[in-house]
C-alpha cells in the first residue's frame, strides 16, 4: 500500500526526528552497549524502538520514590557521621579499607560488627530454621522477599509467622507484585495472609485501578528476615517451593540451589534500617525505634523520612554466642534510587584490590564491561579467579548471553565451573583472598546492578568468608570444569544464537 505524498512526507519527518532525539538522549548516563542496542532497536523500528525506550529505558527511579530515597540516603549519612568506618579492633587492608569507605559513601551504612550464626542451602531446612527463630519472636518479625508462595514446603515458614501473629507479635511483610504473581496460590495468598493476622504489603506494585503504579522493569529482588532486631537471614532464597512450582520444571527435575546467611549482634540493625526504607516506601508508614526493637533508641528522625528514631549504630551492644566468632560487617543496598550503583562499585573495587584469589557465583552472569575488564585483569595479574555458574539456566536469553562471555574469560585464565543441569545454580557470592565475604540478593549482571532493589552483606575478619570457601569446595566438587579447547568445539549456530542473545540483553 502507497501512502499518499502528505503522509509519506510527515512518516519520513517523524521517523528522521525520533532518530536523531535519540541520538543525543539515549547515550547519557548509560552504558555504550546498551545505548547501541537502544539505538539500534530505534533506528530500524524508530515507532517502537522510541516509545518502549521512553518508557523502560531510564534505570532509575524519579519522582516521589526519588525524593524518598534522596531524602533517607541523606539522613543515614547525617545519623552515622560520628561512627567510624570500621569498628574498633578490625585490621582490613589498604584495599578493603577503601571499598569500606567508599560502601558508606555511597548507602550511608558503616562496617559494624556481626556474628556468623551459620550458611543454610537446603531450602526445606532454611525455611525451618527461620520459623524457628519466629518461633522465638516476642515482639516483631519483619518479612521481605521478592517470590514468596504458601505451598507445602514454605508452609513451615508461614504457620511460624501466623503463630507469631496470634501471640501478640507484630509480623510485618514485604513481597514483590511482578516477583510473586505468576506462581500457584498467587490468588489466595493475599487472603490467608491477612487471616494470619500479618500486615503485609506488595512491592513496587502494579495495580493501575488502585492508582499504584510502577515501572514493570524495576523490581525489588532483596530477601531479608529480620526477628526482634537481634537476629537476620540475608542471602538468595525465594520462600517458595524450590522447583517453584512450574510444571516444566517438574517435568525436568529442576530444582533452584541456594544459599543464605544467618546472623546476630549489629549488623542487623542495618538490615532494620534496609526494611524500614522498603516498608515505608509501600506502606507510608514510619517504624520507631522501639517497634524496631532497638535497645537505646536515638533521636527521631524527620518526618517523613520512614526511619523515625531508627539510627544506625544506636542499639546496645548484645552478647555473642558461646565461641562465637566476630566478623567485621556492612550491609550494602542497592538499586534505582542509587544512581551510584554501590553493588557494581563494591564488586569491582574488591575484584581490583585482589592479591591472589577471586571467586563468584552467580545464577545470571552478564557482566557489563567494567566487571569483564576486571576479572580478565585480575587473571591477567596473576589472580586466580573463578566463576561458578549453572551449566544451564531457567531463562533462555539470559543462558545464552551469559554463555557469550565464555571465550574472553576462558583466553584470560579464569576458570569457569558449570554446575550440573537440571539444577538451577542460585546462589549468589563472592570471596577475595581469603579474607573477605560478600553474600546476598545481587546477580552479576546490569538487571541487578541498577534496575532491581538488591541488598549485599560485606564480611571479614572473621569466619564468613570461610564458610563461603567451603561451599566453594562443595560446588566444585560436583561441578564440571569448562576448558577452552571444549568451547572451542561449541557448533557456530550455537555460538550465533548467543551473540544474538548477548546484544538482546544489551537494552536493559
């Protein structure tokens, strides 16, 4: 069909114009391969291309979310100036030292100090050892993950927080909409919640009838288990079966593998702190210090800030397990309303600051080009590195992007160990010369370096990162070791499909 001369004329202007808006506005503050896949996308289907660019194509939050993130990131700075960076007898490196400034910079939260009560992985074990700490609970448990399902596994969990409920406990909970909607029991999970007697609360909701309304990109993935402020769970575990409950993956036998940390003492008041921010951006509602179960509480807040008298660094020292071990630690959350991106910036000052050894694991591998340059350089140097990923994962753009990096990092000396298919590798850490260890929510790819809420715990000085070390050796041991002659014998159409791939997850 032939468009008439007027028409032809005003398409041929528009598309020529949206072309060269995009030009001077995608490429800011934005990475150079994914400002070329934007720009690709919109000179070959500008109609397109643009309007799903001015819609998902900022990785940051504005608006009100905004100045609420502004607003608390300004007060944590203001509220722990006067603590020091490292907590009185911890001896990091030069390095570390460094990336420890540069965390508090950026999140306002300093190191503090926190004990190792134990790694749990088994998702069935974690989730009974949690609700025996609810179990414990006299007077709050805070809940936040990004998947959350009351199926026959988590049930455990969630009896202990209805049993919390009922005896008087506040039991506070955060779950992400996007995250938890698509899984079985979606529909009644909101009804036996609230029949729990738990006030809980979707994250970064869609529900444009209710006016809520958030980006579809942007996700809070943390997952944080905080009971009676003096005990929390950080680390990789949805709470939900974990095939999750998907037929397909009943079919293939695949199972999600895990891992999270369990501590005491300080550094929990940090992970407070991370709830409260999250609690108040769904909810309105500010949490005081004695709800937050703080010993000494400090002075309030301003209004409107969502940490009314929670100060970092204020609750009573508490006594330490029998032969218990004290790590030096810091909390680090991440996401759209850091435009900083502190986790990247974590990653690639520890991997920089490496003397002899760097491990990772991570289920979604997708390095942007920092992180490439600087494991490669580290191997380059002499370190040893190595990635730990799953020999196949659950999403196919995102298993054949990550398969795209392969070749640069097998010519650089890194050492890529795939975990067994059909189990979904999960976990997600990292260890740096036996001295420090980094566990939590965040995948090493841009999704959750900037679109996705994450939170990391930093450790050292203590017995974390060898615990870390040890679950090394446990995915080693079952892991096969990918060399460079047996990718080398990867077929070319394989290797098309994951460059296609690799440019596919480029527009995020």
């Amino acid at each position: 069909m032939t468009l008439p001369p007027l028409l032809a004329t005003a398409w041929f202007v528009i598309e020529n114009l949206i072309k060269i808006a995009a030009l001077g506005m995608v490429p800011e503050n934005r990475r150079p391969s994914s400002s070329s896949a934007w720009l690709l996308l919109i000179i070959l289907l500008p109609v397109v291309g643009f309007p799903l660019y001015l819609l998902i194509g900022s990785p940051w939050v504005h608006g009100k979310r905004l100045q609420q993130q502004n607003t608390i990131n300004e007060i944590t700075l203001e509220y722990t100036q006067s603590m020091p960076d490292v907590p009185q007898g911890a001896e990091p490196s030069d390095a570390l030292a460094g990336v420890l400034r540069m965390n508090r910079e950026l999140t306002g939260l300093p190191c503090v100090t926190g004990e190792v009560v134990g790694v749990h992985a088994v998702a069935s074990t974690t989730y009974a050892r949690m609700a025996k700490a609810i179990d414990r609970a006299t007077d709050h448990v805070h809940v936040e993950f990004y998947i959350m399902s009351w199926d026959e596994v988590t049930d455990v969990f969630f009896s202990a927080l209805e049993r919390a409920a009922a005896r008087g406990v506040t039991v506070r909970l955060l779950l992400d909409h996007l995250g938890s909607r698509k899984y079985p029991g979606w529909k009644r999970l909101g009804e036996r919640l609230t029949a729990a007697g738990i006030r809980w609360r979707l994250m970064m909701p869609l529900l444009p009838h209710k006016r809520r309304w958030r980006r579809p990109d942007l996700r809070n993935h943390r997952k944080i288990l905080v009971v009676d402020g003096e005990r929390a769970f950080i680390g990789s575990h949805n709470i939900i079966d974990p095939s999750y409950r998907v037929r397909r993956n009943l079919w293939a036998g695949r199972r999600w593998e895990d891992l999270s940390v369990e501590v005491t003492g300080e550094i929990v008041v940090e992970a407070q702190a991370v709830f409260a921010m999250d609690w108040y951006f769904e909810s309105g509602e500010q949490l005081e210090a004695l709800e937050l179960g703080l010993r000494e509480p400090a002075e309030t807040m301003p209004e409107g800030s969502g940490l009314a008298g929670v100060a970092v660094g204020t609750a009573a020292p508490r006594p330490g397990r029998p032969g218990a071990v004290v790590n030096a630690m810091q909390l680090v959350p991440s996401g759209p309303g850091y435009p900083t991106q502190p986790n990247l910036r974590m990653f690639l000052a520890l991997i920089h600051g490496a003397k002899h050894r760097v491990s990772i694991t991570s289920p979604y591998f997708i390095p942007d080009e920092a992180l490439l340059a600087a494991m490669t350089s580290a191997a380059y140097r002499g370190v040893e590195v190595e990635l730990f990923v799953g020999k196949e994962s659950d999403q196919f753009i995102v298993n054949h992007a990550q398969r795209s990096y392969y070749s640069t990092l097998l010519a650089a000396g890194v050492r890529i160990y795939r975990y067994p298919a059909p189990t979904v590798l999960h976990s997600k850490y990292m260890t740096v010369d036996d001295e420090t260890g980094v566990i939590g929510s965040s995948n090493m790819d841009f999704r959750s370096f900037a679109l996705n809420y994450e939170v990391m715990l930093l450790a050292f000085g203590g017995d974390l990162d060898d615990l870390l070390r040890l679950n090394d050796a446990d995915y080693r041991a079952v892991s096969t070791e990918l060399t460079a002659e047996e990718w080398a014998a990867e077929p070319w159409y394989r290797r098309y499909i994951d460059n296609v791939c690799r440019l596919m997850s480029a527009l995020l």
